[in-house]
C-alpha cells in the first residue's frame, strides 16, 4: 500500500531504499513455472516445467543453447528470456570470433548482468521480467549462476526459480 | 603533381589450387596443401578446405589471410542460423550466403576465389563456383586459383557433355563413379604440379557423401 507513491517508474527511490519495479520484475520471475539447475564438478543439469496455454497448444520452450557448452533456463516472461538468450548467443560468437576459444561463463553472466542494470536506470527502459539458471562448463569447471532482473547475479552449487521453486529449494 | 600511389597493397596472392566435382550421390572437394608468396614458400601444409556445414564443404585459394576470415565469417553465419533453425544449413543456402558475404565487400573485396561443394536436399553433389565478389553459379565441376587455366580446360576434356545443341540439355552433374573422380582429380593436380610453379607439396582430398565425410592426402612433386 505505502508503495504506490515510489513505484510508477524505474528511476524514482522509495523513502526506504527501494527500487520497487526492480522488485516488481522479481515478482513476475516468481510468478513463472519453475526453473532448477544443479552441479556437480563435471556436469551442470538444468531442468523446467514446460506450461501449454491449452490442450491444444505447444509447450513454452523454456531451455536455450547458447553455445557448445553454455545452456540457459529461464522463469518469468519467456519472451524476454528469448530476446536474452539471442544476446547471449550473439556474445559467445563473436567471443569466439574474436580469440577462437570458448567465452568463460563468468563473463558471460557479468555482461547479462551489466545489461540488466542497464534497464534499471533508464526512465524508458523498464527491467527484464526473467530469471535465468545460467549453466556452462568451461576451463575452471562446471558452473550454474543466477541472474536476476535487478542486474545481480550470485553462483550456486545447486537453485531453483519460479513458482513453487521452494519445495525443490528445500529438497 | 601527379597523384600519389600507395606503396604497400593490402593483398598478397599465397598461390595454390582447388577442384571440386560433383556426382550422382558424392561430392568431391581438392585442394593442394602449398602456401607461397611471390617466388617463395611459406609452408607444404597449409590446409585450404574448410567444413562449413555437415554439407557443404569450400575450397579457397588467393589471399589466405582474407579466406580465413572469410570462413570465420561463415561458420559464425552458420552458428545463428542454426540457432534460429534448430538444423543445418544445405549446401544451396550457404551457396547463397557465401554470394552475400562477397558482395558485402564489393568495393573492398575478400581477395578470394572459391569454389563450394556438397550434398544439396536430394543427397545429390553440388558444386557453387564464384568470383571474388560473390557472382556464382552452380556447375557439375569447377577449378580456381593459379592453376585453374591449367585444370579447367583438362575438366572440361573429361567431364563436359558435348554440345547442347546435339544432345537434349544435361544434368549439371558428371556421370563419373566416387572412385573415378577421386582418381581424376589426383590426375588433374600431379599434371598442374607439373607446370604451374605455386601448386604442389600435398593433395588434400574431402569426399562427401551420404555416409558422411572422408579425407585423403596425396604426395605431389615439391619443386
């Protein structure tokens, strides 16, 4: 109720810190059907619950390829996750292009990361409204991370996302 | 004052030949192994065929430099498009998509002459010959490079049916068995060794064909 004030834009603080469509694209990432990823030393699995409109339409595909040893899965608004699964694409590619080696997740997150932010202080950019399981293996092992719409990210050994993601959390 | 010239140019021509012939069912690519520059060599082992897609194979000879980057270009070409098409591309398509690429560069060209082989969606050979700025066309065999006006007129002797007007119009492909085009090919290639002095060192052969991919290497005269 207090939020109302603070919330019409992205680029307007509440009194208490907050940026509250940065917290609002959260939310639209815990309303999405569930996402999981875990690791081991060698290998990172991800896995989604695929929603159908109806009886009668596909599966929301919910799981990318973004390179040879890069797979995403993502919560939230699927059409942002596809839009963001194209730029991850575009950025292992012209990685490889570039110095003919595979792009290290790590980066790959942090340049996800920094074009998230982006979206958080521009008053006519709102924020992405997915997360995304990022999960890949590279020269220093298997890695899973999580970003967020906020433009953080964080690395786990093992996360999940998406509505009812707390019963897999707690497993 | 008369106009000033540069006194450098961005090209060097690294010498070499390729062939490539297409069947009933296969595709045959070539190349020889020689980089040179002017009247020296650089290196016997240099390969100048690259695997663009499961179908479609190219052959380059001119500036190395310009065809590595072109192929650079195509497999990243080739990477989105597999991507957004969750398949490979056929060899017409990356026939297409080389043309474009060339012609992107009209006015700085990829100094580069390529011929492209492979299997089109009927599993029957193609072969895509271009100039350096992407005009192609589809033929039943091809040659580039230094020692192309040596080779052509040879396949031309071999594998050319004889005049349309005689004959109803030809299938673009050589009737020619896998073996025997294999087999032609080193014929070609020990003969322009002969008598064209940047091609030699190694025969790099990439047969394509329904059961997939296979490569041969073949010794060729050193001088």
């Amino acid at each position: 109720m207090f939020r109302n004030q603070y919330d019409t834009d992205v680029t307007t603080w509440s009194p208490a810190g907050r940026l509250f469509q940065v917290e609002y694209a959260m939310e639209a990432v815990k309303q999405g059907s569930a996402a999981i990823g875990l690791r081991s030393k060698t290998h990172v699995v991800l896995a989604c619950v695929n929603k159908a409109n109806s009886e009668l339409s596909s599966h929301q595909k919910k799981i990318f390829k973004v390179d040879d040893h890069i797979g995403v899965a993502i919560a939230g608004l699927t059409a942002d996750g596809r839009v963001l699964s194209r730029y991850m694409r575009s950025e292992c590619i012209n990685y490889s292009y570039t110095y003919e080696s595979p792009l290290p997740v790590g980066r790959l997150v942090v340049h996800l990361a920094d074009k998230a932010q982006v979206c958080t202080q521009r008053s006519w950019k709102r924020p992405y409204g997915v997360g995304l399981l990022v999960g890949g293996l590279d020269e220093s092992g298997a890695h899973l991370y999580y970003n967020c719409p906020s433009g953080n990210y964080f690395e786990y050994q093992a996360f999940a996302i998406g509505s009812r993601s707390q019963a897999a959390k707690t497993y | 004052m008369t106009k000033q010239h540069a006194n450098w140019s961005p090209y060097d021509n690294n010498g070499g030949s390729c062939v490539a012939i297409a069947g009933a069912d296969y595709c045959v690519i070539a190349a020889d192994t020689r980089m040179s520059t002017g009247y020296n060599i650089l290196t016997r082992e240099y390969s100048k065929i690259s695997q663009l897609a499961e179908k479609s194979v190219m052959a380059s000879s001119g500036f190395q430099a310009d065809v590595k980057a072109l192929q650079k270009v195509l497999s990243a070409r080739h990477l989105i498009y597999q991507h957004q098409h969750n398949k490979q591309m056929s060899c017409p398509a990356m026939a297409q998509l080389l043309s474009n690429t060339l012609y992107y560069k009209r006015f700085f060209p990829y100094y580069s002459f390529n011929v492209l082989g492979g299997l089109d969606s009927e599993g029957k050979g193609c072969v895509f010959t271009y100039d350096a700025v992407g005009s192609y066309e589809r033929v039943g065999y091809s040659s580039q490079g230094s020692g192309s006006t040596l080779i052509m007129p040879f396949l031309d002797n071999q594998l050319k049916s004889p005049s349309p007007l005689l004959l109803p119009a030809q299938d673009a492909v050589t009737p020619l068995s896998e073996t025997e085009a294999v087999d032609l090919v080193k014929t070609v290639f020990a003969s322009a060794t002969e008598r064209d002095i940047y091609t030699g060192d190694k025969l790099e052969i990439v047969i394509l064909n329904a059961s997939g991919i296979r490569r041969e290497y073949m010794e060729l005269r050193k001088d």
